[in-house]
C-alpha cells in the first residue's frame, strides 16, 4: 500500500514506548503494533483522533504518501480507460 | 440450540462426518477389494489357471445345477463391471474428500469462526469435486454403453439409451459456488475489520 504509517518515527522524537501509547490511547498493544508496522488495512477517525491528541501532531505527521508500483500501474490503466 | 460454536447444531453435524468418514473409507476397502478379487478373477479365467474341479470342462461355473459363463455370471459382464468399478471409485473417492474438506469445514464452525479464506477455499473444492463426480459419472456412463456395444452384437440394436439430468446435483453445485463467494467475500471483509486499526 502506498500509505505509510511513521509512527515509529514519531515515537522515537516523543521518547516514548509503544506500550506507553497504547495505555495513553486506550488501543492494544498488538493493534498499534500492527499500524507500526504496516499491516493495518484502515485507521478510525477516532483511532486517528486519540494518536493526534497524545502525540500533540497533526495526522500527516503519522501518515504519508508513497506512491508504490501497483499505483503506477492503476494510474496507467486508469489513463488508457481516458 | 445455536447454529455455531460450541454444543451447537455444526458440532452435532461434525460427529456425524466423522460416522460417515468411516463409512466412506469401509466402502472404500470393500470396493477396493472386489476390483481386486474380480481383476484375479477374470486374469485366472482368461488364462484357464483355474482348476477343473471348480469349472466344468467348457470354461463355465456350475452354480445350483447351472452352467454359468465366467463372462457372464448374473448378465454382468466385464463391460458393465469394469465401469461400474471406476463410476464406485470416483463415487467413493469424491466423497472422501467431500467429507474431509466438509469435516474441516465443521472444525471450523464448532469453533465458533465461519469466515475464514481456508473454509471459501473448501467450499469451491467441494463444488468442483462434485462437478468432477457428475461429469465422470456421465463420461463412465457413456462408457459401458460404448463397451457394451462393442462386446455385444445384440446390445447396439436393442439398447435403449437416455441422458438424466441430474437437476438437484447441478442445483447444489451452482449453490455451492455462490457460498464460496460468500465465504471468500466474509473472509475479506473479516480479515479488513480485524486490521482496521
């Protein structure tokens, strides 16, 4: 998926541990572990909201925008649909 | 008395797969053994290694003050058995494996969780195990007919032949390939749901 989560990134100028965000976050461990490490297939508005409020960030700091091969590709199909 | 999970209709369900599991592999074991029995039967007969006490002189079995050809013991002759043997095999040989995607299938329904990509994958194997069984069954059909014409000088002339369709087979096949899709698409969206963060 093009989206990339950096919320490692994050963590690590906030000083603070996974599990600390996930008490603060009221998320479990092992579901910010999947969004950490990529494997979330969508992220609530309310999940986007608490990370927001604990990490003082807006939500383009957690999330960005990596165009991958496969979107190369439905850019590509979408043009020669046009 | 809840469809799934625990002590549920699917865990009843489950016990009597697994009765029939049985079943299935006893048939399996008979009809394994009467191709056998019946392939060194007519290898013993073709090559006369069977013992004159037990033919009389002109290749015939005596039964109940009969004479009775070994080709034609009861009108069942190597044309209709050697078919009948395959269409038993592939009967018996679908359904194994009918009943073991369907046990796996019922595992995972006792344990309370229908949607997963393992049970969509069961359901289109059984659809196509049974499709495989009813194309078979016609193709072996068509078989003996084709045998048996060529075996049997009379048979050409007086056979009376007929296609059944077997509507409520095609009807559980075509059922079967709308639930796999179901199941495919629940799995889909269960896995979403679970990674939905």
């Amino acid at each position: 998926m093009a989206i990339r989560v950096t919320l490692d990134r994050i963590l690590l100028d906030r000083r603070m541990s996974l599990t600390d965000l996930s008490d603060k976050v009221g998320v479990t461990l092992a579901n910010l572990s999947i969004l950490k490490t990529g494997k979330a297939k969508a992220i609530r508005f309310s999940t986007l909201n608490a990370l927001c409020r604990v990490l003082e960030c807006q939500p383009g700091e957690i999330l960005s925008y990596e165009p991958s091969a496969d979107d190369a590709l439905e850019e590509a199909g979408d043009q020669a649909a046009e | 008395m809840k469809a799934l999970g625990r002590d549920s209709v699917a865990s009843i369900v489950r016990i009597g797969l697994n009765v029939v599991w049985g079943v299935l592999w006893f048939l399996a074991i008979c009809l394994g053994l009467a191709a056998v029995c019946y392939g060194a039967f007519l290898i013993l007969s073709a090559t006369g290694a069977i013992g004159s006490d037990v033919l009389t002189g002109d290749n015939h079995l005596r039964i109940n003050g009969e004479n009775v050809g070994f080709g034609d013991i009861a009108g069942y002759t190597w044309p209709v058995l050697v078919p009948a043997f395959l269409i038993g095999a592939v009967a018996i040989g679908g359904s194994l494996m009918i009943v073991w995607r369907l046990r796996r299938l019922f595992d995972s329904f006792s344990s309370g969780e229908p949607f997963r990509k393992e049970n969509a994958n069961h359901l289109r194997a059984i659809w196509m195990t049974m499709l495989g069984i009813e194309i078979s069954r016609y193709v072996l059909l068509g078989l003996t007919g084709v045998l048996m014409a060529a075996t049997h000088s009379t048979f050409a002339e007086s056979a009376d032949f007929e296609v059944r369709i077997d509507f409520s087979t095609w009807g559980s096949i075509l059922i079967l390939i709308v639930l796999a899709e179901v199941f495919r698409e629940g799995a889909r969206l269960k896995e979403e749901q679970e990674l939905t963060i």
